[in-house]
C-alpha cells in the first residue's frame, strides 16, 4: 500500500502500475461529469505519490503485529441456489488494521516509514508462562505449545525483513526476568504443570524453612521432606536459596534427583553413598549435622 495526505492509501490490486518500488511518483487523474447532457466539466490534479515497503500503523488497542491479536480475518467461498459467493469471514481484527511492529516511522510522516531490519524484535510477550522453549535446556521436559513446564519464560518473535506487518521468523524464549523461578499451575499461565504447589513462584531449588526442599524436574517439581545433604568435602556448611538457585542456573542443571551430582552438589536425604556428608533437615540453609547410617542429625546424638 501507499499513501498521500490528500487522497489516501492507494491499494497495489486496484492500481497494478504502482506494484513496485520506486522513490517517487505522481499520480494524474482526469475527470468529466455532466449533468443530463448539460454543465459538462472537466479536469485534471495531480497528487504526488510515496511509495513505500511498509505502512507504520500504530493501533494502542492492537499493539501487536500479526499473529499475536487472536485474529480470525479468513476468506471463503460457498454455493447456494442463487450461485457462488466469496468475501471475508470477520469475526476478528484486520491484520493489516492493527499495528505493524516491523515498520519505523512516524504514521503521520510517510517520508520517514522504513522496514525494521531482519531479527529485530516484533514481540515480546508481557505475559510469563512455561513455554518450555528454551533449546536444549527447557525443552527437554516440554515442547512450545504443550501443557508440561516447569519455570517461567518469555516468548519473543522477530521480524524477518520483508514485511512491516508481520512476525515472520522463529520464536525464541529466554528465562523471565533471566531468573530460573517455578512456574504457577493456574490457568493463567501458560504450559505450567506438575509443580509442586508450595514451589509454585518461587526460585528454582528453595529452601522452605521446617517444611522442605523444591527440587526434581527444574528444582520446581517436588519437595525434599527427607533432608538435604551436601555432596562435597570443602567444610562449607550454610548455603542461601538464591546460592543454590544461582548454581543451578550458571550450570545449566535441569534436575536434581536423590542421587550424588558432580555439577551440582546437593540431594535429597542421606544413604549409604551420603554417609558422613553435611546435611540439613530443617531447611534454613546450615548445615550442621552429618548424614549417620541413613539419618541427618548430630554427631553425638
């Protein structure tokens, strides 16, 4: 499309002659009318033409490009008794009448509307949700799209270079808030499910003081009621939520079983392979007794 201040948006389809690009262009338009055969008149304008690759429509109620409105704008054809018939099904919004996030400009100032470059950003999803998207890490429990995911995430769409009004490339999803935070079983989020409830919000791997320990899938799937023991031999014995929590993050940690981790350095209650090793079974984050014959407690008790 294209447009001049005087006569509008000029649709490609109805003036095929404008269907490529070019930096400038003037449109002539001749006209006659009469009336009854009397007061004939004739003339001529002009009106000078701007063509462009996009058009920067700004709709604050549609803030979002293509396909993030809920949009239902479909063609159709049907045949009945009195022939065939074709139009719009709109039981929706106009794609191309909500805001094109892949165009720059100032809507008022056609000069100045421009392309948005390939990969620039074209949506970011204000809502968090457990998208499961986050290659080789995330989506090794769930897949985009599915119920099944355990920590917050933010879904992002770019723009692919060719189109102003459109989302065109692949999403890409990153940790919300670059946090590893548990997600929320409500529907109100997307993907999120299986969480341990009293996890539900907080980081990865808490420390729920007298009530247990978040951990399993993503550190959000369960909750460690049979204390928590630390599998190295450095003599440190206090770690905070956001410690553990840090740890997992930097080191890509997706799960955290009752079995001893070299990456992670921290599982759920004592066995013969934790025998001695610090641990903690009331979940403040000091570790002050020693895991003795498959139970946490003093050593002289």
């Amino acid at each position: 499309m294209w447009y001049n201040h005087n006569i509008g948006y000029l649709n490609e389809r109805d003036f095929s002659y404008f269907k490529y690009n070019t930096s400038t262009g003037k449109l002539n338009l001749t006209f006659s009318a009469d009336y009854c055969d009397d007061l004939t008149k004739d003339g001529e304008v002009s009106a000078n033409v701007i063509v462009k690759e996009c058009v920067a429509v700004r709709d604050e109620t549609h803030p979002f490009s293509y396909p993030y409105n809920n949009y239902l704008f479909e063609s159709y054809n049907f045949e009945n008794d009195y022939g065939n018939f074709t139009g719009i099904v709109d039981d929706g919004v106009n794609p191309l009448s909500v805001t094109h996030s892949c165009c720059n400009g100032d809507p008022n100032l056609p000069g100045t509307w421009e392309l948005k470059e390939k990969d620039a950003v074209c949506f970011v999803n204000p809502a968090p949700g457990c998208y499961g998207g986050i290659i080789g890490y995330t989506d090794r429990y769930s897949s985009p799209g599915t119920n099944n995911g355990y920590v917050f995430e933010q879904q992002l769409d770019y723009c692919d270079g060719i189109r102003g009004n459109v989302c065109g490339l692949e999403k890409n999803y990153t940790l919300w808030e670059d946090k590893l935070t548990c997600g929320n079983n409500s529907e109100e989020y997307v993907g999120c499910d299986n969480i341990e409830p009293k996890c539900q919000e907080l980081p990865s791997f808490s420390l729920i003081k007298d009530e247990g320990w978040c951990y399993k899938e993503m550190g959000c799937e369960d909750l460690c009621t049979d204390s928590i023991v630390y599998t190295r031999t450095d003599n440190q014995n206090t770690f905070t939520t956001t410690e553990i929590n840090t740890l997992a993050k930097d080191s890509g940690i997706t799960s955290q079983v009752d079995q001893i981790s070299p990456l992670f350095p921290f599982t759920c209650g004592c066995s013969d392979d934790t025998e001695n090793m610090p641990c903690d079974n009331n979940y403040d984050g000091g570790f002050n007794k020693n895991c003795i014959h498959g139970e946490c407690k003093l050593a002289n008790s």
